[in-house]
C-alpha cells in the first residue's frame, strides 16, 4: 500500500509546475547513467588521468546485470577494491562465480574481501556501464586477513592513502565495486580504494525499505569505519558519501571520531547530493561534522532530479544536497551551475562530471576552495559556498 502511494506522489510530481518528469524509479537513486559527452574545452578522455595498465583478471560472465565482453582486453587497466558489507552472501552465485554476488538481506555482520574491477581502454570519464566490468568473483576473507592484505597494499608506491566509498539507494553490490574503482581510476587516486554495500534492495520499488535497511546498516559502517581507522596503517583516509548512504555516515561519524580520541587519519569528508533532511542538517549534523583536524564538503545541485522526489516523498521537506547549507566551517560546493542534463537523474554528478572529478581530486590532494580557481568560484550570495566551473583542457593538469 506505501509503495503505491508512493508511486502515485510521483505520478502527481510529474505533472507539477516544477516541470520535472520525476517517476518513482527517480526517488534519489544511484542510477547507472550513460557516459557524459564532454564539451569542446573538456578532454574527451581519460588517458592523462589513468591510472599504470595492470594485468587483466579471469573472465566470468555477470548474470545480465551488465553485458561485458568475454575476455578482458590486454590494454585493459584492473582496479583492485577492498570492501565491507553486512549484504548476505549468495552462495551459490559465488560459487558459480557469476553476479549477484550478495542478495538485499542483512547480514547482521560484518563480511570483507577484496575485489578486481576491470576498466575497458576506451573507458570514457563517469561511465561504468559499457567500460567497467567484473571478471571474477569477489574474495571473500576473514577479518584478520583481510586487514593484513589493506595494510600490504598501503605499504606500496601510492603511500598510505585510503578512499572510502559509501553509496546510496537502489545500488547493487556490483555497481557500488564499479563505482568505486571508476572514481579511483578517473581521479586518478594513487592510493588504495575502498567502498562499503550495505543491502539496498537495489530495486525501483524498494526506496522505503531501504530507508529502514540504512538505518539498521548503521552499527556496521561505524565499525567498518573504525576498523579501518584503527587497524589499516593508512595515514590519510578520504570518505566519500553518496545519497541516502548519507543518513547512516553523518549518523555514525560522530560515534566513530569519538571512538579514535582524536587520533583520526580520516582528513577529508566529501558528502556528494546527501538524502538528508536539510534543516536537520543544518541543526543536527553539520556541527557534529566539522573541525577536529578533517575538512567536510557538500556537493549539492538544485537539479538534482532524484532528489526532487524524495523532497515530494517526504512532504516537501528540502533535501540537503538540493541547496547550499550555507555555514561557516563546511565547505560548500554548488554544482547547479553544471550542465546534467546528459546525466539522467543528474544524481550522479559527483563521479560523473569532469569538473567535479578535477575538483575532487583537488580536494583530496590538500587544496582549499580558494586554491582551486581552476574548478571553483566564490559565491556572491552564500558564506562559505562556492560555484562549480567548467575545466577549460588547457587548465588540467
């Protein structure tokens, strides 16, 4: 019965003065976008930005969850991404070495292991439906081994730097692997990538359920989160949150920067289009996510599409990645002022836009709003927020 008023406040959506055609399968999802053309002043590639050719993994084919060739090419590059996940396991597919690799139930623990994502030569910036592919099964590992092997690959050339992904609604298991190891590869990130699945139904229908499965998600991201604090060996820890995997990360960080006494090698929060009550966070949250030696960005857009229908889902109550918060100490990028509209939902900007990968990727490197005139400009009517520009090619490194 939810589900179908649910659907019909997005039917009635669609027919608004807003004049955006938001459907139910809009509702803040993670869609799974084509890849962006690029303007003429932007590099159409990503050779520059790629990351050294790595070996190319065993061929499995993925069950119809996204069709990929049946050999990796040899020019191909292979990401390799560590992650946790309170996801069931689905035995038999791991078996059978075909996807899905977990189902949408809890696990009520926590399962890690380690992952190859193989991304095609021709891989165009932001795609990671016809150039990111799984050609293995995940390994999964025990606890113990699964640290020791993040603390090996931190201890090589790229230093002891950690990305953390954390993703939103309607996102498999599959997809949140791809993603992450796209953001990695596109950055490039020269350190070491994880992500965190928590059981999203992964299904258009599914955005009350998992809004119920985020919140019991929270005990197991906090102790991920931890854990790899704690116990990886990494110096410098950047987490990046995406949609309604918001609601469990701002729920649990204050928990997880407690649990560390200050001694916190987390130094970036980037929350991309959070899913979050904006006054909440405004008044709740945001004091909670800023200063103690970590820099917290929020990337939001008036255009986000998905999120104009959970702002009709929830009794048009503003999401927080639908405005600029506008608070001293959070750093506030708007990206309203990209063009999406070659992005679906324009909920996926965040990985999907050249300009904001050039400003992440900034971001992570230690630069400040101020330093990055290449990516951002200073807002005239809003503290501490900044527009997002175009990178002209001649300004990219």
């Amino acid at each position: 019965m939810k589900a179908e008023l649910l659907s019909a406040a997005f039917s009635r959506a669609s027919r608004t003065a807003l004049g955006i055609p938001i459907l139910f399968v809009a509702a803040c999802a993670t869609q799974v976008a084509p890849a962006p053309s690029m303007a003429k002043h932007e590099r159409p590639e990503t050779a520059r930005m790629a990351r050294d050719r790595l070996p190319a993994g065993k061929p499995v084919q993925e069950g119809g969850i996204v069709p990929a060739p049946v050999t990796p090419r040899q020019d191909s590059a292979v990401v390799k991404v560590h992650f946790g996940t309170n996801r069931e396991r689905d035995r038999k597919s791991l078996a059978n070495q075909s996807p899905p690799f977990f189902t949408s139930q809890n696990a009520g623990k926590l399962i890690y292991g380690t992952l190859n994502v193989t991304i095609d030569a021709h891989h165009e910036v932001g795609d990671i439906k016809k150039s990111v592919h799984l050609y293995e099964a995940p390994s999964i590992l025990r606890e113990r081994e699964f640290l020791r092997q993040l603390r090996k690959d931190l201890a090589g050339p790229g230093g002891r730097k950690l990305l953390v992904f954390v993703h939103g609604y309607n996102v498999t298991f599959e997809n949140a692997a791809k993603r992450t190891a796209q953001i990695k590869h596109d950055l490039p990130f020269d350190g070491e990538a994880a992500f965190f699945s928590w059981p999203s139904r992964s299904n258009l229908l599914g955005y009350l359920a998992d809004e119920k499965s985020v919140r019991e998600t929270e005990p197991f991201l906090e102790e991920f989160l931890i854990k790899l604090a704690r116990e990886s060996n990494a110096q410098s820890i950047y987490i990046i949150a995406h949609s309604m995997g918001n609601r469990a990360f701002t729920k649990v960080y204050p928990r997880v920067r407690a649990a560390l006494a200050g001694n916190t090698p987390i130094k970036e929060i980037m929350l991309a289009a959070p899913d979050v009550d904006a006054e909440v966070f405004r008044r709740d949250l945001a004091p909670q996510l800023m200063g103690a030696g970590c820099n917290t960005t929020l990337y939001s857009s008036s255009k986000d599409k998905a999120l104009w229908g959970s702002f009709l889902v929830h009794g048009f109550s503003k999401r927080a990645g639908q405005q600029v918060i506008g608070l001293s100490g959070l750093e506030n990028v708007d990206a309203s002022t990209t063009d999406t509209s070659k992005l679906g939902l324009g909920h996926s900007y965040y990985a999907e836009q050249f300009s904001l990968l050039v400003d992440l990727r900034d971001l992570i490197r230690g630069h400040r709003p101020p330093e990055r005139k290449s990516t951002l400009e200073e807002s005239r009517h809003q503290r501490s927020a900044w527009l997002l520009k175009r990178v002209p090619e001649e300004s990219a490194p």
